[in-house]
C-alpha cells in the first residue's frame, strides 16, 4: 500500500530485544502504590467466555458498580468488556457512567466471517450500548499479503460505528517478525483505529513486551505525520502487577507520560484486577494479602 513507504521502520528482533531489556532493568521503579493504582484504572474488566451468561455479566457490573464504595481509595477501572449479546445488559445495569462499554465484535476472535455479518455486528453491538467496539484483522487476509482488503474491512467497521472508539486486534502473536507488526499497526491506523490492541487472549503467544514496542514506535510515528493520538491496548496473559508495569514503562519509554491515562492506554485482563487490588494491600499492610473481589 501506498501509505506504508511514508512509514520506515528498519529495526531488527535483536534491536527491540535490546531496547526492551534496558527497559525492564529500570522498570521496577515504577513498582509503587500509585502506578498500580493508574494500571488499574487502565484495565478493560473482561470476561469473554462461551459459558457467559446474563446473570454472570450481572453480578460483574454490579462489583464495578459497588466498588467505589468497597475501595474509597481506589480509582474504577475503564471499562467493561463483553460479547455483542451481552453489551445491553451492561448497558442497563452500570451506574458508573464514566466507564466505557466494550464489545468485541465483527466475527471476534477469527475474523472469518462477511464484511457484512462485521459491519452489522459492531453496529449492533453500538446501538445496543457499546461505546468501543473491538474487532480482529482478517489475518489470514493480511499473512497472504492482501492488505488492501485488510484496511477496507477496517474502514468499513469503523464507518459503521459512527462515533464509538474502534479498537483493532492485531493478534501480534503471530505476526512472526517485527515488519509485519509494524505494516499492521500502520495499516490499522490509517483505516480509522482508535486504537490498536495486541491480541485476543485465544491464541498464544498472546501480549509481548516486542509487540508492544514495535506498536508504540508505530503510534509515535503516526502521531508526528497525522497528529492523531492513536491509543494502545495489550491483552492477553498480563496478570500481574509487575507484568503490567513493564508494559508501563515501554509506554513511558517510546510515547511518554500523555499517552499514560485511560483515553490513550488500556490493558485487557480478567485475573489481573484482583492481582493488583493483592498487590497494592500488600505494599500498605506490609504482609501477602490476597484479595477475589472480581
């Protein structure tokens, strides 16, 4: 495509390696109370389960809904994830209208499906309640080199969901080098993303701290020729504090401290909420504290 030879990018595996390991040296230092409680306000509250049903999302919202109350000294996380069938009943039930209703969409995970069925899946999905809607890349499209099909399906979505934020999955896993990651972050962007997002969490490997990084330096890149901000989104096998903070500091590192807050960097997860909420008790009781809230 036309618009990729705008965008260079000439590092190699063993250059993000190298960059990403001085990072992680430094990064513990970012380890502290109030980054796990920003972390935590970044985190898509996500449960993606064929075995999901009304009454499990029910009891969810419900906990966000509670959770100011039950942590005062705590900020909410940023929003709620769950299928198309299930955004109305998110809709209906949360009181914290400051959070966002997430849904994935568009034949999720596999992308293999018709434009048609992904265009009036995500805009469904709109009409029922979502604010974002999260879809996949055709990857076998983009892997056999079609990548014109590729930005028009994602162009196509993002038209039909008007004003909701897009966030478009890479599945960065198996993009198997750094350039492809690269192309599909670029290809993403130009098509209309909102945000790009790693991985679905249904295929390993799933978020890498390389990935990350090759999307960040594309985000960078977009901005300095656009100046659209284009937010970020790991997911998949973050669940832990120290795992998120590094993806905090590659964040930090390559697009700095304004792309650190809920608009422009979110984490998908399911187990690392509770794992931070441990985490955080620890650091103010000075003991292992284990805490199942979600």
């Amino acid at each position: 495509m036309k618009f990729l030879e705008n965008y260079n990018f000439s590092l190699t595996s063993g250059d993000i390696e190298i960059k990403i390991a001085k990072i992680k040296a430094v990064s513990n230092q970012y380890y502290k109370t109030e980054v796990l409680k920003k972390i935590f306000s970044f985190i898509d509250l996500t449960t993606l389960n064929s075995t999901d049903t009304i009454g499990k999302v029910e009891k969810m919202v419900d906990k966000v809904n509670k959770f100011p109350s039950s942590f005062s000294d705590m900020p909410n996380v940023a929003a709620i994830c769950v299928y198309p069938s299930l955004v109305e009943t998110v809709k209906t039930k949360l009181t914290e209208h400051k959070l966002g209703i997430a849904s994935v969409a568009a034949g999720f995970p596999a992308s293999q499906t018709f434009l048609e069925i992904k265009t009036t899946e995500s805009k469904m999905a709109v009409q029922k309640g979502a604010s974002e809607v999260d879809i996949v890349i055709s990857i076998g499209t983009f892997l056999s080199g079609d990548y014109q099909t590729v930005f028009d399906e994602i162009k196509a979505v993002k038209e039909a969901i008007g004003d909701a934020h897009l966030k478009v999955i890479l599945e960065s896993g198996i993009l198997d080098d750094p350039q492809k990651i690269w192309d599909a972050s670029i290809i993403a962007m130009e098509a209309g993303a909102d945000f790009i997002k790693t991985s679905t969490g249904k295929m390993q490997p799933a978020a890498t701290l390389e990935a990350v990084c090759v999307m960040c330096r594309a985000i960078k890149a977009f901005h300095e020729k656009t100046g659209k901000k284009i937010g970020l989104k790991p997911a998949g096998g973050i669940s832990t504090g120290k795992e998120a903070v590094d993806y905090y500091a590659v964040v930090n590192k390559i697009l700095g401290k304004e792309w650190l807050n809920s608009e422009l960097f979110r984490i998908g997860a399911s187990s690392l909420a509770n794992n931070l909420l441990s985490e955080i008790a620890a650091m103010d009781t000075g003991s292992e504290v284990s805490i199942s809230y979600f």
